[in-house]
C-alpha cells in the first residue's frame, strides 16, 4: 500500500538517495531540508515527479508537512568539514530538530527512522562495534557536537517509543559513500577521489594504519529501508564490515583512477576514531540484509560523478 512519507535532509546524499527508493516504490514523498548542507542538485531530477515536493525549512522550527504515514529523519550536518562549521546548528538539529520531527510522528500516528551513526561509539574500546556498545566518546572535544547531537536523538527516540508509543526505528550508520557525496565534505572516499583526479597528492592524516569500512549507498538505503519495514525498535549497525585501513583505500584509489600522484601524511585530527568495523549480525539476522558491493566495484561506480565534479 502507497504512503505519503516525510524524508528530513532530503537534499542531502543519503536523503536524496532514499527519495528516490521510496517513490520507486510508489509512495508519496514531502521532502524537506534547509539546504544548509543540502544539494539541490541531488534532487533536480525528480522536478517532474508529482508525487514529491520539497519543502525549504529548519526543521528545528516546528511546521505542519500535512498528513504522513512515516518519517525519516536524515537531517542534520554530516560530514567533519560542515559539522566543524555549523556546531551549534549540528547540536541544534539533533535536539529541537530530532524532537520536533517525532512530534510529527507521534500526532499522525506514524512510524519513525532515524539516522543515527557509528560515531556514537567513539573512539571504540572494542572491535567490530556491537549495538551493545555504550561506547566511549569525548563529550566536550571538537567532535563532540555531532556525537553527543546524534547520542542525544537516540534517547529522544526510545523516549517517544516508550512514553508515547511511537514505532521507531534507530539505524546506526557507518562510512558510506557513492554518487552525490559532497565533493569538498572532508570524508576519506571523496577527499581521496577528489585529489587523485585533480593529480594533486593524496593527504593521509595519521600513519594510515586507522581503519574504516566503507558501504556503498544503494546497499545502506536497502538496509535502511528493511529496518524501516521491521519491528525492530533498538539500534542497528548498517555498514559494510571489511576493513580497510586508509593507506589501502588510497592505494586503491590510485589504481583505478590510473594516478601516479604521491602519498603525504599530515598529524591525525584529535579525537580521530583509530578503527571502525560494524558488527551486523543483528542486520544479517532481524532483516536478512548484508552489503554486495565490495569498495572497488564501489568506487568504479562512483568515478563518473567525481570526474564531474572535477570539470
């Protein structure tokens, strides 16, 4: 059965991505983002699609998007260059913003998404992280304002699933990348692509030996999506649980885009999470999902949108 369902950051990477997965399934969908962030490219081709519409707003001022069936919240600042930049707007958008969005659901008796993150683990203690995980994050360091932003919405969700009964849904998201990641944003994939395509050296902060584990997009919405679908109302890792250390991406990066640029290493930013790796069996088990693409099918995937965004 088709719903109308309301998608928070809708012009952003992820939430562009999920707009269109969702109207594929023939819903209606009232997207809204502040373009603080957000790309309207990302969204120009569905200018002709009627059954979505965007909304130009702050979500961390309540408004009235109409009747909906469901709610995804992907609004907030994600990536270290723009949460460095907007802290007090990131902090903002995962208290007043996350709260406002559940009223929305709570009102229209919707169900609810939020997209919640692996950085809510911190600089992790353990390895792979397991959604048990408290995990150990400094709450007052430069990180702090997205980490403790999207620490704070997961209490505010479980508090409306308890206290009002909402049918909520947390998604702990992992690094993610693919066609529509902001160019300049400051993440490993598109600061990697960017400058190898550029013939510029390829900056690794640190030794190179930290790690991450890269999940390419239509693999993280699907996921999203099940979870959305599920009965599962504690967190769920969605990620892709290969690890790659960064000097191996680079590495990886240089062969397909054929570089021969060089590789320097700059001190790594404090508070730099030294290894992460999801655990999903809960994924695997509650949702019967796993990623398919592995990181070089990924990036091949991805080299078209970054060559433009080179031009």
């Amino acid at each position: 059965m088709p719903q109308t369902i309301l998608v928070t950051g809708a012009a952003g990477f992820l939430g562009s991505h999920l707009c269109d997965v969702l109207l594929a399934e023939g819903n209606t969908v009232v997207g809204v983002d502040d373009l603080s962030t957000g790309n309207l490219a990302n969204l120009a081709h569905l200018d002709s699609e009627s059954r979505f519409k965007l909304i130009q707003h702050d979500i961390c001022t309540p408004f009235d998007p109409g009747p909906v069936d469901f709610v995804f919240n992907f609004a907030s600042p994600a990536s270290p260059v723009d949460y460095a930049r907007l802290g007090v707007e990131t902090l903002r958008v995962g208290s007043a913003g996350t709260l406002n969005t559940l009223e929305i659901a709570r009102k229209n008796n919707a169900g609810y998404l939020h997209a919640s993150t692996s950085e809510c683990y911190g600089d992790p203690e353990i390895h792979p992280q397991v959604e048990t995980y408290w995990g150990h994050v400094n709450p007052i360091g430069p990180r702090s304002v997205y980490d403790e932003a999207k620490r704070f919405s997961e209490a505010a969700v479980m508090a409306y699933h308890r206290y009002h009964n909402v049918n909520t849904h947390l998604v702990r998201i992992f690094n993610t990348y693919g066609p529509r990641l902001q160019a300049n944003d400051g993440r490993v994939i598109s600061n990697l692509m960017m400058q190898a395509l550029r013939g510029e050296a390829l900056t690794i902060y640190g030794d190179g030996s930290q790690t991450r584990s890269f999940c390419f997009v239509s693999d993280l919405i699907d996921g999203i999506v099940r979870l959305s679908k599920s009965s599962e109302t504690l967190p769920v890792n969605i990620g892709n649980p290969v690890e790659w250390t960064i000097l191996e991406c680079a590495k990886e990066v240089l062969a397909l885009t054929g570089s021969k640029a060089e590789i320097v290493f700059k001190p790594l930013p404090q508070d730099d999470p030294t290894r992460r790796r999801p655990d999903i069996t809960r994924a695997r088990t509650l949702l019967g999902w796993e990623p398919k693409i592995a990181l070089r099918e990924g990036l091949e995937r991805s080299l078209e949108y970054f060559r433009a965004c080179v031009a």
